[in-house]
C-alpha cells in the first residue's frame, strides 16, 4: 500500500512530453531573441567607435589645414593649400597613428599632404606608411560646390570632382572651399609598400566613409 502511494506521488510530480517539449521550445525561443538582439547591439558599438574615428580625423583635418605651422612656415598657408589643390584639381591629406620605431609599442600622430610642395615638415613620405598602426585615412581635398560659379566648373568631371577656372592670381575670393572626401584604408604592414598616390577614377568607384566641406582663409 505504501509503495502504491509513493509511485502517485511519483507520477503526480513527474512533467509530461508536452510540457518538455514546451518549455525547450520557450528557451530556444528566447535565446533566438537575445541573439537577434546581440547583432544589432555590435553594428552600434561598431558604428559608435566608427564615428568617434571619423570625428577625430576631420578635427585632425581642420586644425592641420588652418593652424599648422609646419604648412609654408615662411609663407601664406592659404596659397600653398590653393596651389596644392589648382595643381591637380586635388590634394591628397593622410591621417593615420603610425609606431615610434620598429621595437616601440608606443605610437605617434601623423598628418601631411602627399607629394606637394606644402613644406618639407607637412608631408608624410612612403617610409611612413610601413609603421602605420591601424587604419589609414586618406583625404581628397578638391574644389567645393559652393564655391563662385565663376570660379569652379559647373559640373563634376568624370572623376566626381569640380575643377577650377581661375589660377591663384585671379583668384579674389577671400576664402577657398574645399570638399574633402576621408577614405580608410588598412595599412600595409612594415614588409609591404601602400599605394599612397591617389588614383581618382578608381577612388570613384569607393564610396567615403565622410565627406564634408571645410574653408582656409586669406
């Protein structure tokens, strides 16, 4: 008798398939949410750190272009960047942290045009590059939309840039426009060389990852 009663209690405490099936169905459930919400939540960290990368570029970007001593140290900062940019129709400005030496952990900002005659100490030179530390950002610097219609072409050439009408002689504007396109790159690694001259008809086909317009001053 007192078996019979134990084997009750067994079964009465006992969960059915149903309710097996159930409950594993409720936790798959859940899990596939959480791991739905995960992916998300890493695109927003992701987005967050990339728009504190940019921030910092084009900040880097602006105080170099406007403040720098190192551009024409014994000249006018704004004929040198208008020169840069009229000999071409672009300019070329890197931004990137690159190692101290080959056995340093201990990195430095570096920030230059590239192959133009804006200063020996404003350039960044190819050995540079191989001692980059992470990302390399390249900025396009061309003629701004919203610039004189007089002194820019009306529209964009075949490699998505306005070009200027006038050279910097006939230039009466008191403010040069510029749009800068920031394009990053992954750097190249110490036995490896980076293409560093920029190619526009293939940069064309990239799309930035932020664009925006900035001014020099006379």
């Amino acid at each position: 008798m007192n078996t019979h009663h134990f084997k009750n209690q067994l079964s009465a405490r006992a969960f059915s398939l149903i309710e097996v099936v159930l409950a594993i169905g409720i936790f798959l459930v859940t899990v596939l949410a959480l791991v739905g919400l995960l992916g998300p939540t890493l695109k927003s960290v992701d987005d967050v750190e990339q728009i504190d990368a940019v921030s910092s570029v084009v900040n880097t970007l602006n105080t170099f272009l406007q403040k720098s001593p190192s551009i024409a140290p014994s000249g006018s900062k704004f004929d040198v960047i208008y020169g840069a940019v009229a000999s071409g129709n672009y300019a070329t400005v890197f931004v990137f942290n690159a190692y101290m030496d080959a056995t340093s952990p201990d990195t430095e900002l570096k920030v230059g045009f590239y192959d133009e005659s804006v200063g020996v100490d404003a350039l960044v030179e190819n050995a540079d590059f191989s001692d980059a530390a992470g990302t390399i950002y390249r900025a396009v610097l061309s003629p701004s939309s919203v610039l004189p219609a007089n002194e820019r072409s009306p529209n964009r050439n075949g490699d998505g840039i306005y070009t200027l009408i006038n050279p910097l002689a006939s230039y009466p504007e008191g403010y040069f426009a510029m749009e800068v396109r920031i394009f990053a790159e992954d750097p190249p690694g110490p036995s490896a060389s980076f293409q560093a001259s920029t190619n526009l008809s293939a940069l064309s086909n990239v799309e930035p990852i932020f664009t925006y317009n900035t001014a020099v001053v006379r």
